[in-house]
C-alpha cells in the first residue's frame, strides 16, 4: 500500500479496532457494582467479570501474533473483530452471571487477536522514520489513554443508560471495524515453504499464560503465601520451563529465542512490565480513591479522567513523534515515564478530604503527559529491530508483557494497600483505606521510575534507516544559507555516489523542517538515506 492516504486510513481503521479492545479492559470496571445488583453475582463470583476476560486475553497473545505471521494479520485482526463483536453483543444480552461470564471469555479470545496483530500491521504500513514515529504515536494514545477513556466511557454510558451499553457500544463500532478493514487493509502476504504452527508449543505456552494469570489475579483474595497460589505459580513456571526447552529443539518453534537476544526487544518488554503495573494501578486505585474516599459517583468518576485524556492525546498524537524525530527514542521515554512517576507520587499525597482542583487534577494533568510522550518510544524501541515475518510474534510479546505486568502490578499494588489498611488500628477507618491507597500509589510511582531509569540507560535504538531509494530517486533535504541554519527543504537527485548522513527528521512535504548538520557527498553507499538517533 503506497498511497499515504490510504494507509492513514488503515492505521485510523487499526487504531479504532484496537481502542475497542482497550476500552473493554476498564470499561467494565465503573459499572460492576450494577453488574452485581443487577444479575445477583456474589462479590466472590463478581470478580470473574474481569478475570474470565484477562485469561483468555492474556494466555492467546502470544498464539494470536504468531498465527498473523503464518496465516495473514488482516485475517486474523478480522476473525478477532468478529469474535469479539458478537462476544459484546452476549455479553449486552446476558440474564444471568454464567451467560456473562462465557461472554467476557469469548471477547478475551477476540480482543488478544486483534491486540496482538494491530501493532504488527501498523509497522508493516508504514516504513518511513517520520510517517512510523506519526503513526505510533496514533497507536500509543489507543493503548495508554484508551484505560482513562474507558473509566471515562464507562461512568458515562452506566450514569447515563445502563450497565448493558458497556457491552452494546462495541456492536456498531465492531461492525464499522470489520466492513472498512476488509477494503482498506493491504492483503497478507504470508512466507510460504516450511512454516507451520508448532501445536505443542502453543498449547503449552498458552496453558502456562493462563494458569499464570488465574493464580495472580486470585493470589489476594486466596493468600500469596497459600499453597493454592504457590502450586499455581509453580506449574506457570514448569510449564513455560518446558515451552523454552522445545522451542530451543523444534525446527520451526513458535516463538523463536533468537528474538530476545536482541536487546532492545528485551529491555522493551521489561519497561513494559514496569509501566503496565504503574498504569493499571493508577486506573483502578485512583477511581477507588474518588469513589470511595471522595465521595464521587460512576459519572463523576468518568469526568475526572477527561483532563488526562485530553492532554495525553495531544502528547501523543502532536508531540511525541516530534520529540522522537528530534532527539531519539530514549530521552523522551525516560522523562515520560518521570513524569508519571510524578504523577502516581502526588497522588501518594492525595488526602481524605481532598478537592479535585488541587489533589486531582494535577495529577492527572502529569500522568496525561508522561503517557502522552512515553508510549511512541516505547513502541517503536519494542518493534524497530524485529524482522517483518517475525512482527505479528514480536506484537504478541509486547502486548503480553503488558498486559501480565498489569496483572501483576495490580495485584501487587492492591495487596499493599489491603495490607496497610489491615495494620492501622481501625482498618475500617476513611483514614486507614486512603492510607493504604496512599502506599500503593507510593509503589507505583517506584515502578515507573524503575522503567524510565531501565529505559534511559540500557536501551540501544539503532538509526531509523529510511526506505531503500534508487539512484535518480528525488529526496527532502535540508535547505541551509551559508551559517549553516535550516531555512527549509527542497529535493535532490541521487546521484551513483550520494549519500546522505544526519538528518534526524525529513519531512515529505513542501514547507517541512529539516535538521541541519552537513550533507557528505562523498559516501560509499550508493542511494543510501539515514537518519541518526
């Protein structure tokens, strides 16, 4: 797909998929208490609303990406928006917790096939530093602000109507997403010869993702320490041990290792442990605060995410990819991720009795912006040195390590703050709760400062190389007057020994900046354009 406006009309239609699966993940949450009244749930069998959803989302990652890379990811994102579709419409329907239940299942199967290929189709769409930068940060305000939108959407849509809109919104919008991805994404382009779907590999590694989360989002309510818990994590951990032993042996494995021998693939994955833990806590810890400290109800709860939506979109959608053209992956990574550490610590602060203007707000406001400008680098570190066969499977490993960092960090976090609450002298106290919530916050924002930290020291982005061009080929490039100031951009014909070093941004286009540092015309790369980080 060569056309530009054809292939921002397929990241729109990809971002919106996507957003649909992201806005299930915290819809929910605002709308559980009628969930409960509503269809009679025990508070026990309530929390399986979110956990049969995380299981089958987080223990299919990893199948799903590799499958968009043996059979097709337009396939597959279709076949996901399907499932996940008419998943929403059972769940929107649903007269009894069991039905519910099923339903949430069947759209964690949709939402892990269309998370784990969306990114893979994105960077297959687009190959140009400028235009990928743009584009992820179109994609990293889906998966960072789409949380605050969902909490957003979901006080809204159950202050307003129901709980069954939750589920019902998607209907229309899933059908949108399908129709306009089957005209507007390029057709798949499989390898052919040799590749086939390792069976018993992806049967164990999805058992032993499962099996992992089950035991993480019940080790609060089951005990950490119990033997529940332990046999869990325990048979998690044999299982994977026993997925890597094969993979390592099989001929054609499902996820090969060679991928995580690229550094910054696996330093990616742990950031992504990091700030997912951070960020799921601040979603859920920081909508208890209002709610059950401050007093707010499920539509106040909804506005209150509106400033932070708001500043991450333009962060994200006007800033970030700038800041990446200008100054590389890793400062703008590293002080987004300070900025939301920042955030999590004010709101470490935040006391009974708070106001909005001045306990909230500018925290939501610093949480907005760290988020705004960290998610495109963190993206394009996770994706930029993957082989184009492998993106589905390197897609899959990015969106599995978020999400289990989520999980994880949640769990974490939300066993200090009970822990906490447990210890004070009147553990039924306002003061004791928001203790607890205080602490929690505390941790979190050490895991964000963990991530920036991790990201800013050990992160190697190599230069964003641009598209192979032919002699002849006409460029953008740097105008300069004789002091060596940028003044513009105009083209130029490549000729048989011109090479060009140093531009950390080219903008296709009339009046775009260059970045001025001087041109050599005397390179040994015929036809050759780079850009240095």
């Amino acid at each position: 797909m060569n056309d530009k406006h054809a292939r921002w009309l397929a990241l729109y239609v990809l971002c919106l998929g996507d957003l649909m699966i992201v806005l299930d993940t915290n819809i929910v949450n605002v709308a559980l208490p009628s969930i409960q009244a509503d269809l009679g749930f025990s508070q026990t069998a309530l929390a399986w609303v979110v956990n049969a959803y995380m299981l089958t989302f987080g223990g299919f990652l990893l199948l799903s990406g590799r499958l968009g890379d043996l059979f097709g990811n337009k396939r597959v994102f279709l076949g996901g928006v399907v499932s996940f579709t008419a998943a929403s419409i059972a769940c929107g329907l649903a007269s009894s917790p069991l039905l519910l239940v099923l339903g949430r299942a069947v759209q964690g199967l949709g939402g892990a096939a269309v998370s784990a290929v969306a990114l893979a189709l994105i960077t297959g769409l687009f190959t140009e530093p400028a235009e990928r930068a743009k584009a992820m940060g179109f994609f990293g305000f889906v998966m960072s602000g789409g949380g605050a939108v969902g909490v957003l959407a979901g006080g809204v849509l159950t202050g307003l109507l129901n709980w069954h809109w939750i589920f019902l919104v998607n209907v229309p919008i899933g059908v949108g997403v399908w129709v306009a991805a089957r005209r507007v994404l390029p057709a798949d382009q499989v390898r052919v010869g040799g590749q086939r779907l390792d069976v018993p590999g992806a049967g164990l590694v999805t058992l032993s993702l499962m099996i992992a989360v089950y035991a993480v989002v019940g080790g609060n309510e089951a005990g950490w320490a119990s033997s529940e818990t332990l046999g869990l994590l325990a048979a998690a951990a044999a299982l994977m041990v026993a997925f890597v032993v094969r993979e390592a042996r099989v001929e054609h494995p499902l996820v090969p290792l060679r991928l995580f021998k690229l550094r910054n693939v696996t330093i990616s994955q742990v950031i992504g442990v990091l700030w997912a833990g951070a960020m799921f806590a601040w979603f859920f810890l920081s909508a208890l605060y209002l709610q059950q400290v401050l007093g707010y109800g499920a539509l106040e709860v909804g506005l209150a995410y509106l400033p932070a939506c708001v500043v991450m979109a333009i962060c994200s959608l006007r800033v970030s990819d700038r800041l990446v053209m200008r100054v590389g992956i890793r400062t703008p990574l590293a002080a987004g991720l300070g900025l939301v550490a920042a955030s999590l610590a004010l709101f470490a602060f935040a006391p009974v009795g708070g106001s909005y203007v001045v306990n909230v707000l500018p925290a939501m406001i610093l949480l907005g912006l760290g988020a705004g400008i960290a998610f495109n680098p963190v993206l394009l570190a996770a994706m930029g040195d993957v082989e184009p066969h492998e993106a589905g499977l390197a897609s899959g490993v990015v969106n599995t390590s978020f999400m289990m960092g989520g999980a994880l960090g949640l769990a974490v976090l939300v066993a200090v703050s009970s822990w906490w609450t447990g210890t004070q002298p009147d553990p039924s106290s306002l003061e004791s709760l928001n203790g607890g919530f205080q602490v929690a916050f505390a941790v979190g924002a050490v895991f964000a400062a963990a991530a920036a930290v991790i990201g800013g020291a050990l992160l190697r982005p190599k230069p964003m190389a641009m598209p192979d061009l032919e002699v002849g080929d006409e460029v953008p490039v740097p105008s300069t007057e004789s002091n060596g100031v940028v003044r513009g951009v105009k083209t130029m014909s490549l000729g048989p020994t011109f090479e060009i070093h140093g531009l950390a941004h080219t903008e296709v286009s009339d009046s775009g900046p260059g970045c001025g540092r001087p041109l050599s015309t005397a390179g040994p790369a015929p036809g050759s354009l780079s850009s240095s980080w």
